[in-house]
C-alpha cells in the first residue's frame, strides 16, 4: 500500500506524557509523569458563578462566533495583567489568544519556519515543543542548561555556526528540569539577539508559580525586537479552558492571525467569556497564593524525600517554581530501566531522554510533584529510589565483569 | 530586513470573511456575508443548567487536562448519533474531537500533505477550506459543481491527469454554493475513489440544516477506504464551543492523534463536558426543528426577493439545505464592483473569487440568510439588485462602446 502520510509525520514522536495520561487517571498509580496542576486549587465554584453570570447577561454572543485575535475585554485584561505583573507595555493589538501554550508553539512554527531551518532548543527541553516544532522538519541544534540558566559561550558559538530562525526557551522554571536563567544571563542572551536576526521565544507558562526567590524581569524587557513571549492560564487557573495567548509585535502578528485563522477560524468564544468573567470577578491572586504554598510545601517534600532516600549517585534540582524537577543519575545506567520496575508498582514519571533530540538524557527523569498529595510523594519516592538503587548495582556490576 | 516569515506564508489569503466579521456586528449592517448561525435558536438557558450541572457533579476533572482524542462519552455520543443519523457504523477508536471543523481540516492537511502534491477542490469550494490547504503549497486543480453535484467526467480525467493526495468536498449543501450531490453522483464518485489511492475527505458540517427534501446517505456509506468525513456542533448546537470531529479508519486516526497532541495537546475539557451535558439532557431534535423552519423561511424570502428584484441575467442557486445561496451575474461583471456600491449602503457579501484558487469567480457572490430576519433580507436584495444593475448597465454600455 502506498503510504498517505505527508514526511513530516515520519520524524514526530507521540506524547509520553498524552499516551500514559490514560493509565495515570487511576486512583491507586502514584504519578510523577504528568504536568497537572493540582485540581483541589481549581476555583469551580467561582467559575460555575462566572458561566452563569455570562450566559444570563450576554448567553447569545458568548455562544456565537467571534474574532480571530481573542475576546477583546480578554485580551485587555491581559494586556494589562502583563503591564502589572511583568512590567511589560504590550498593546491590545500584540496579543493572541490561542488553545493553551502548545497551540502558541505551533502557530508560531507554522508562520515562521521552513523545512531545514535552524532551531536551538535549551538542553533538555519541552516535550511539547519538540513535538510541535518537529512537524516542520527543522535542523536541531541544543545548548546546555546550566544551574543559572542557558551556557551563554555555548549559545554563542552554536548561533555563529549554525544561524538559527528560531530559538525557544523556558526561562523561568524550564520544564522539564525546573531550572532559572539569573538575570545576567538573561541579560547576556538579550544582548546576543540584538546581533542575530531570528525569532526569539520566550515561553513563560509558570511566571506565577514562583514560590521562592524574587520574579525576574523577562528577555523582552531587555531587548524586544523579533522576540514572541508566550503564557497561558493552564497553570494560574486551570488548564481546561485551553486559553494561552502570544505577544508578538504589531508585523509579526499580523501573519500569526491568519496562521490560527486556517487553524480553528478562533479561540472558543464560551470558554473566553466564562474565563474573563471569572477574572473580572474574582482576584486570581488569592488563588495563586494557596497554588504557591502548596506546590512548595510539595517541592520541598520531595526534595527532602530524595535527599533521605536516594543513591548518593544521583544529583536532582531543587527549584524555585514551576511544576517539575529533574533528577541525574550516574551516566549509562538507563531511567527506562528505573521507570520498567516502577511501573509494575504504579509509580511512574517521564524519562530524560523524551526531553532531548538527540537519544541523550536516558539517564535522566522528570517528576512532577503538584500533583501528588505529601503522603504520595513519601511512598513514590522511595519505591523510586529502589528501583534506582537495584539499577545502578546492576550497571555498577556489569562494569566490574572481569574482561 | 530579512524575511523572517516561512516561505508558506507567502501564498496564505487572509480570511475575506473573518475581516469583516469586525464590520458587520455592528448592527445597521445588513450582513449576507458571514456563515454564523441565527443565534436566537441557540439554547442558553439549557446550557447554563449543563454547564452548572457539570460543574457541580465533576468540577475539578471539568477543569483540568484530559485526553487528546477527546472526552470519551462526548465521542460515543458522536458514535451513536452518526448510526442513527446518518445510518454509518464509526467506532470510537475513530472519532476524534477537534476545534470546529476548521482544524479538522487544518489536522487532516499537517498529517497527510506534502508541499507540491496534488488536491482536488470543487470550483467553488469553502474558503476556509482553502485556506487550511493553502499552507502546504499543493497543487490545486479543482473540478465545476453541476446543479446536481460535482461533473463526474471532470473529476476522473482530472484525477487521471494529475494523481491526487487528497479531494475535498462538501456534498451536502456546498459552501459557498449551496449545491447538493445527487444520490447518483455520490455511487459515482464512491466507483471513483475504488480506482484511486488517495484521501477522500467528505466535510458535512450542514447535515442537520435540511429543511427540504430527503436525506442523501454520506459517499463514505458506499466506499470507506481513505475515506475522513467530518462534522461539527456549530451549526447543531452554537458554534461558540468550537466542537467538530474528525471520522477517520484507525491507521489513519493514529497519525492524526498525534497531530492534535502537537497542535494544541487536546480539545478544551471545559467545553465538551458542558456541551455533552447539554447533548444528554436535552434533545437537540427539538432545536434543530426550529432552525430548519427558519431557515427555510428565510431562504424562501431571498429567494423570492431575489426573483422579484435582480436583474433576469443574474441566476442563483435555490439550495435545500445548508446557510447559503450562490449568484452568477453575466461574464466579466465584477462583484467586487457591487460590493464597493452596497458597502456605502451598510450591505456586505463575500465576492465569488474568494471561493476559487485559480482568480475566476469575480462574477458570483455568496450570500447567506440564516443570519438575517426577513425584514433585513427583503431591504438587503434591493439593494443589492440596484448595484447590480448599475454595474451591468455599465459593462453593457462598455461593450457597445464602438471600436
């Protein structure tokens, strides 16, 4: 049989993380894999008031077409929340809504990139991304995160060899290592884009999921020309209105709206209107500040619990917001092999190397820990540190086979 | 300045329709020219006790992430409806929700076509449709639309000419013509595809908006191989949800899966959770009755307006179904020259070139009435006659000018 498929699919690997989501909705599985926020934060009550609220006051236009670009009153809001929370002017007309950050991605790699372009990715870096800019056959090029964020040396002679289109990143939180850029290498990489001309983008889901240290000003504060910044409400107030948006300025956007266009015609009318009043309504700040406590009290949890726990082998991130940290174990012994124990003990997370483009990272792992209660945590890690312990004897032993 | 835009962009139209969406919600506009659905029939009231329903009895997994392919018991309704309605067995391995039918095609398009290979459009064929295709530069040929469906000889000598990855068609009350394929023409085009190895995707997003005549069974009843069909609630419900879906056999439903993931990760769980619930406890039969009786009213009233007032050179479609009729002034007369008179009158339609690739078409217009009351159709035809007959006088009076 002839093959139907464009090429493209050929290089695109399916979500890990979408493909176990299934297994892990059950009550009894301890699961680190996923990126879920906590839903005991979801305001529902406040959301059914909003829905309802909409719907008597406006229920036919929230239920009709509307623009391309977004609900305006939504896109104020946003604009103004960038101004209050980030420090940012982005005018009405520079923001986007789209389904969540993942459509944002690719949109944007749909208006910008050609086959066989240069994309530099952080190393490791989201899942998501990869998948998303994957479809558009790009040439890979990685820089290492270090603890403070990208190798700047590194970015700087991976762009004067390889001139890139794009270059995505996570700044704050990266997912999936849980790793911030200081603000010196914010600023250095600000002052490197002003010598290159590409796209920078600046993927900012978990801004407000800071629950230590103090916020830091984006990149494009620091330099704003051909810089795209990305957000979404998944994380601030729940991810199942699949509402994110783009800030681009005022010529990059004006192809990124016809790029979603011919995507979906526009964002979902009811899900904006529901959204927007909850946040007319209601200060999502109050909200955010139980968010923050928890996930920190979860954090620290697990960092406690791997430190008490785990083979002295292994080195993790200890980060100051976000959803995930990322633990290292000794090179070549494989976290496919730690995850095939772990599995049959209904404890599961994602493995490193679904975070790099390369086949590197199988001796890495993601954990999430906002979705799982402390008395989790306690159990998952030290069936985790188990599995770890009887996988490096294993290594260890066959590498002290006399040859 | 480098051009920082992907190569794609270049041949991408902005959508006519979406453009001046803007203009005609202003309300002393008489608006022939959007495809929205007359939003007195939408169900609020219903809908606000769904959505509070919903939120009530599951508001945290309401809220949260959930799975790609879509919300299960919404997707075994869409089974269940797709036997009873349209007499077609699809399991729900083989439906996958999507934003409206317009990512349907933009899904279908990113998994199956490769820059430079061929696609069969019906001349005229929906804009959005277009559009979608358009991002991954194939070769259009498109085939006439007959008052019966598409010209069989057309079709399999163009299919002959040039081996095609995809055809596109809307059998049941074409957008932008509002023309129905004949029970005949849809066993020949099935004989047809039997001889082909490509995708054949059958969008059927009126289905329900008969208001005359019987029924016609899908082409996809007569030949299943390669065969996507597609529909949407916006037409059934409120289009303010965005939910349409994607039928595809499993080998082909795999790859498009992935394609959502990487698109936008899922459909919004918030919206089809309240739209099922609305589906389940409410009979939309009810609802679609009183659309079909509007519907068909208002057709009527443009009809005959369009055959008391437009000058008798001017010949239109009479469609049984669906939102819109088709106008063919005599060759050479441009719409866009009629629709630069009625604009100053606060009368908008869509030009007929927007609905071809190749710039034919100028000569025919789209004009949809599920979104004006009578009162607006009867003053809205007139004065589209009077440009009418200015702008042909005036190619008359050019053509006896003598040489």
């Amino acid at each position: 049989m002839k093959n139907l498929f464009a090429d493209r699919m050929e290089n695109v690997p399916a979500s890990f993380i979408r493909e176990i989501l299934k297994f892990t909705q059950s009550k009894d599985v301890i699961s680190f894999a996923g990126g879920l926020p906590n839903p005991a934060f979801f305001p529902v009550e406040d959301i059914k008031k909003s829905a309802v609220k909409v719907l008597e006051a406006d229920g036919t236009r929230v239920l009709q077409y509307a623009e391309t670009e977004g609900h305006l009153p939504l896109r104020e809001y946003i604009s103004d929340y960038m101004l209050r929370r980030k420090n940012l002017k982005v005018p009405v007309e520079e923001i986007q809504i789209t389904n969540g950050s993942q459509q944002a991605i690719a949109l944007i790699c749909k208006t910008f990139l050609n086959k066989g372009e240069t994309v530099v990715l952080e190393r490791p870096s989201y899942l998501g991304a990869i998948q998303a800019i994957s479809f558009y056959e790009p040439e890979f090029h990685t820089v290492e995160l270090e603890d403070d964020g990208i190798n700047i040396e590194e970015l700087e002679s991976t762009l004067e060899a390889h001139p890139a289109k794009l270059f995505y990143s996570v700044p704050n939180f990266n997912n999936p290592s849980g790793i911030t850029w200081s603000l010196e290498k914010r600023q250095e990489v600000a002052r490197i884009l002003s010598n290159h001309e590409m796209i920078y983008f600046e993927d900012d889901p978990y801004y407000e999921v800071r629950y230590e240290g103090e916020h830091l000003p984006s990149v494009k504060s620091f330099y704003d020309k051909n810089v795209i910044l990305t957000s979404s409400f998944s994380k601030m107030v729940a991810p199942g209105f699949r509402i994110g948006w783009i800030c681009a300025q005022k010529d990059l956007m004006e192809k990124i709206v016809i790029s979603k266009q011919a995507a979906d015609l526009q964002p979902g009318t009811f899900a904006q209107r529901v959204l927007h009043q909850y946040l007319t309504d209601y200060n999502i700040e109050n909200h955010l500040v139980k968010i923050r406590e928890t996930y920190k009290r979860q954090k620290d949890k697990m960092v406690e619990m791997m430190k008490q726990e785990l083979p002295e082998e292994v080195k993790f991130t200890n980060p100051q917001g976000g959803m995930f940290l990322w633990a290292t174990m000794p090179e070549n012994a494989s976290c496919r092999d730690v995850l095939s124990i772990t599995i049959e003990k209904k404890v599961v997370f994602v493995p490193g190397d679904t975070f790099y483009v390369d086949g590197k990272g199988f001796n890495c792992m993601r954990l999430n820990f906002s979705n799982s209660p402390e008395e989790k945590i306690v159990k998952g890690v030290k069936i985790l540190a188990d599995a770890m312990k009887e996988v490096i004897a294993k290594h260890n032993k066959l590498k002290t086979v006399p040859v």
